[in-house]
C-alpha cells in the first residue's frame, strides 16, 4: 500500500512555484475528519479534497488502489454495465411489444387467431383419422375371409393392415403435438399479458383484466 500511494504521489502534478499552499482534508475509515498540509496517508484508500485558503475545494484527489481493489472494481463496473444493458434490451422489447399490441383487444385478437391456426390443423388430422378409420372397415371386411386363420391373408392386406395402424398413430401422435403447442401458445401470450398490463393505460386502450 505504501508504494502505491507513494507512486500516487509522484503521479500528482507538483505545485506552482508561489502559488499559495493548499489544505488536504478527508473522512477517513473510522469516519473522523482529517486535515493536513499534504496527502494524507491514512485517506490513501478513498478520496480526498485539497482546498484554497479560502475553504473552497481547489481540487479532488482519487483514492490509491491496490491491484486487487483495481480488479474489484472493474469486475463491478463490468457487472454494472451488463445489468445497464439488460434493462436497456429489456425496455426495448417492451416498447416493442407495446407497438405490436397496443391495447388488449388487439392481443386477445392474436391469441385467438394463432389457437385458430393449431385448431385447423389437428381438425385435418382428426379428418385423417376418420377416413382411415372407413379404410379399416373395409380391411376388417376382407379380413372376414380369413378370421379362422388371419396367417392365410394375403401379403397386400396385411400390409394395408400395417399401413393402416401406423398411420392412424401418426395422426394422433400429430394431434397430441398440437395440444402442446397450444399450451405453449397460452403460456406466451399469458406471460406477455402479464408484463403488458403495466403498460397498457386507458389512453391507449388498455384493459386490466
């Protein structure tokens, strides 16, 4: 610490040959007041102040760090900087979200619409599943034939048997994904209506329901 601060004072710029001398004061750790005709070792660690005879401050001393204090506070300015930027990102996603969803009507809107879509796609599968279901009515029928000994069927309808099974899986399987797909569409749109309701006002159409 002591070559540090000596290094400090080297550092300072010297005095103007006749220029009045100044007072050094500072608060130090103990939180008492020191004053002094030059740096005051014991305030090496935090700021001090040099005044004119007059009392005013002519001008301001930065503390001396140690390396591992230098280090400290990059690693918090760095913090800081980042946590800045995240809430500069963060309000520059509300205002983009506050554009495309200016009041809540317009929200509710989309999530209707965007439900709408999924729903139009598993009533295409569940269409699917119907016709297959005719396709293995008809199977069963031929099967008829063959119920005493189903091994004795011919390799074509066992395999429209198959078919048939796998395909009606994969519908179901399709249909499943959506109902996924909707919760994960609910879960956005309730998450967005949650942080759009802090920004919504009767002004712009807001509702706090």
């Amino acid at each position: 610490m002591a070559s540090s601060f000596c290094g400090a004072l080297q550092a300072q710029p010297q005095k103007v040959e006749g220029a009045s001398p100044g007072i050094y004061t500072c608060t130090d750790a103990r939180g008492r007041t020191l004053t002094a005709d030059r740096p005051i070792a014991e305030c090496s660690d935090r700021e001090q102040r040099e005044l004119n005879p007059s009392g005013s401050t002519r001008r301001k001393l930065e503390p001396t760090y140690t390396a591992r204090e230098l280090q400290e506070r990059e690693d918090r300015a760095r913090e800081a900087a980042i946590v800045a930027a995240r809430q500069t990102d963060e309000r520059r996603r509300e205002r983009a979200l506050l554009v495309r969803y200016p009041n809540s009507a317009t929200h509710d809107r989309e999530r209707a619409e965007a439900l709408s879509q999924i729903d139009a796609v598993s009533e295409a599968a569940k269409k699917r599943i119907s016709e297959l279901s005719e396709d293995r009515k008809k199977i069963d029928e031929e099967m008829e034939f063959y119920k005493q000994d189903p091994t004795k069927a011919p390799a074509a309808l066992r395999r429209r048997i198959d078919e048939n099974t796998k395909s009606v899986a994969v519908q179901n399987r399709f249909i499943a994904e959506q109902e996924d797909e909707k919760k994960r569409v609910n879960a956005r749109f309730d998450e967005e209506r949650i942080r759009l309701k802090a920004l919504w006002t009767p002004q712009n159409g807001g509702n706090p329901r």
